[in-house]
C-alpha cells in the first residue's frame, strides 16, 4: 500500500511541473481544422485561454470558430459535410466566431446559467494557402476547487469515483490475498482462483492508474495520460479474462466436471473478445475521433465490442443449460441458479449502461461518460466480489472440487485435502 501511495504522490508531483495543457502543432492545409472539445458548466464563468502562433506573421486569415451542443446535428453538419459546404458555410453554422491574432495571447469567456454544454472548437483558414500553426490552448470551468476547475464537466466527479474504488480494492485485494494464501497453504490454489487473482489484480491497478491520471488532471489539466492509456489497456485485458472465467465456471469445471472440454472454443472466444477489446484500443489512441464520438462505446469499435459481449453472453447461457442438465446434486444445482441470475445480469449491464447513455444523449449529453464510466466500474467491482464470496476458502467445498494438483481440476473436496 506504502508503494503505491508513494508511487501515487511521485506521478501527481511530476507531471504537475510539466504543465503543458492542450497544446500541439497543426498543418492546415485546408481551410477547417478541429482542435478539440470541452463541455462548460452553468456555475459561473467558463474561460479558454489560448495563443496560436507562426512562422510566417503573413499566413492567412485565422479565426477560432466555437460550435455548442444546443442543436448538435448543426455541428455535425458543419464537420462531416466537407464535400458539400465551402469554408464559410461552414463557419455560418458556428454559434461564436473569434479573429486570431497570431502570438498574441487571447482569453474567451463562457456564461451559460440554464445548463451545461458541449463545444467543438475549430481554426478556420478560409480562402488562405496553406500553413504550420503551433497552438496553445487551456480550457477551466468555474470555482476554485482543484476538483472541478480543470475538468470539462463531462468528466467531474470520477476522481471521487475512482478514489473510492482505489481504496475499495486495496482492502478487497488484501482479504483475497488471504484467501490466497490459505489456498496455497492447503494446496488448492486451482487454476480458477488463479483467473480471478489475476483479473482483480488487473482491475486495482486499472483503478490506480485512472486515480492517478486524475489526480495529476486537477492540478494541471493534462494529467498522466501515458499512466491512463496502460489503465484502460489492463482493464481491457481483465475484461476478457473474466469472461473467460465465467464461461469456465458455467461449463461446470471443477464443481461437475474435472477436466476443461472444448479448448479450442474456449480460445477462440478469448482471442475473439481480445482483438475486439484491441481495435477499441487502438480507435481510443491511434485513430480517436472526439469531434464525433462523446465516450468510447459511442464507436463503431465501441458497438462491435458491445454485440461480441453480447453473443458471449448467449455462449455463456448455453453453456450453462447444459451443465445444469447433466448436474443432479441439488446444493450445486442451487449454485447454478443462483451463479446464473447474477453473472447474467453482469452480462446485460454494459449493454444497458451504453442504452442509458443514448438515452441522454439529446437532453443531458455531458452526462454520458461520468454515467458510464460509474456504473461500469462499480458492476465490475461487485462482479468481482461475488464471485471471491463464493471462491473463499470456508465456502467453496459447497460446490467446487478445487485442487492444485496435476489433474488440474481434482476431486478432493477443500475439507479433506
């Protein structure tokens, strides 16, 4: 725990004397460039400082145009409709247009006292050749707390959130690990127990990396970007390794059957769910498109992924039928039922989430990633726990026959081994 702390402290302190905020260099080759996003709040005022700079004080007539989201098909319009629409109708559509005066520092102010809202913001070089600029851009919501002013408002409130799960899995790892050791101890550390160490091991320092990032973002706006990306690539790993669990535990391994059949299926599965998990990866970092897409399940990366959880959900079902038919114990025939409901319900829940977020997409759309990113992260954890209640080392001769012994699987029950 000391270790993490520390490591914790040492990533927020360092980033935080590299302040760079949004900042970058873009060749504008044509005359409709997007920059980024931000979403103001309605307590105050919103400010953008930002600097643009050239080589040339000569190059084209700039302007920064600033798009909202009170009707966002006028914004999609003037983004994707790049064959349609000349420079200037595109700027026609923008709701506030700013001259920039290159090298000169300049300061916008945002005040909107009924809602929140979304802006794209893009540099425009209509009828000018084209040029290198070098931008330099901070955006800050109202108020003086470290916890808000820094963050669009699409994404305040999930440093508290993964503070709390930084602190929930740190006690829960702790009580596992202990279960772990009286596993080893005993000789009975099975391969599925194994599976979950590594996944909620995977899911802490996911949890970590995010609080971590976060807590860099609030004193600086940038945050520990690098950090996240490894979070969300090690989440994303976890996922496809609980899954991968589950349909182990719905095949009955070690509670009615001591061998793994069907390897084949079972590889072919993870890999299907890694290269889904992989491409949505890769849009995030290699190909993001925020000027479209609000959060990351709001892709096409994002809804392939969604219908492969799906269709393993329907795998997972099946396999479950079929080990519940051959099963004649009742207490494990109970486990089954009762195992059934509660991973199945985890299965729905990102499907549901991802519904939840279109549902707000046209009324409360700053509301989609932090909805997201809470529910999604607290199911995980609970999924987690369930499934580490039933594996603990007191309870789990109720229904497995664990061992870790070279038959993989075994048939010696905890109690007599």
């Amino acid at each position: 725990m000391k270790i993490l702390a520390t490591l914790a402290l040492l990533l927020v302190l360092g980033t935080v004397a590299h302040a760079k905020y949004i900042q970058g260099t873009v060749k504008v080759n044509t005359d409709f460039v997007y920059i980024d996003r931000f979403v103001f709040d309605n307590r105050g005022n919103g400010t953008l400082d930002f600097t643009i700079m050239s080589s040339d004080p000569n190059a084209g007539n700039f302007r920064l145009a600033l798009y909202n989201d009170v009707d966002r098909s006028i914004w999609l319009r003037a983004y994707e409709n790049k064959e349609n629409m000349n420079c200037e109708q595109r700027l026609a559509l923008a709701n506030g247009i700013e001259p920039i005066t290159l090298s000169t520092p300049s300061t916008i102010i945002f005040e909107d006292i009924q809602r929140p809202h979304y802006w794209w913001f893009v540099i425009t070089n209509c009828g000018s050749s084209s040029t290198e600029l070098d931008y330099q851009m901070h955006f800050y919501n109202s108020g003086p707390s470290l916890w808000t002013k820094e963050f669009s408002f699409d994404i305040q409130g999930l440093e508290g959130l993964f503070l709390f799960y930084f602190l929930a899995y740190l006690v829960g790892g702790a009580l596992h690990g202990y279960a772990v050791w009286v596993l080893i101890r005993s000789r009975s550390y099975h391969p599925i127990v194994r599976i979950l160490s590594i996944v909620i091991g995977l899911e802490g320092l996911y949890v970590f990396c995010h609080f971590v990032h976060l807590a860099a973002y609030s004193h600086n706006g940038v945050g520990a970007e690098a950090l996240a990306a490894i979070g969300n690539f090690l989440e994303f790993t976890a996922q496809v390794f609980f899954i991968s669990l589950l349909i182990l535990i719905a095949k009955g391994w070690a509670i009615t059957k001591t061998t793994l059949e069907d390897k084949r299926i079972n590889i072919v599965i993870a890999a299907v769910l890694g290269a889904g998990y992989l491409a949505l990866f890769i849009w995030m970092y290699a190909a993001p498109n925020t000027a479209l897409s609000l959060y990351m399940y709001d892709s096409v990366a994002g809804v392939i992924l969604v219908v492969l959880r799906v269709l393993a959900m329907f795998y997972f079902l099946w396999c479950l039928r079929t080990t519940v038919l051959e099963e004649n114990h009742p207490t494990k025939r109970r486990f089954y039922l009762i195992f059934g409901v509660a991973y199945l319900i985890w299965f729905l829940m990102l499907p549901l989430i991802v519904s939840i977020a279109a549902g707000l997409a046209k009324n409360e759309p700053w509301m989609m990633a932090k909805s997201v990113t809470g529910l999604y992260v607290t199911t995980n954890a609970v999924a987690l726990a369930g499934l580490a209640y039933l594996l603990w080392p007191t309870r789990a001769n109720e229904y497995f026959q664990i061992s870790s012994h070279l038959d993989i699987a075994g048939t010696i029950p905890y109690d007599t081994i």
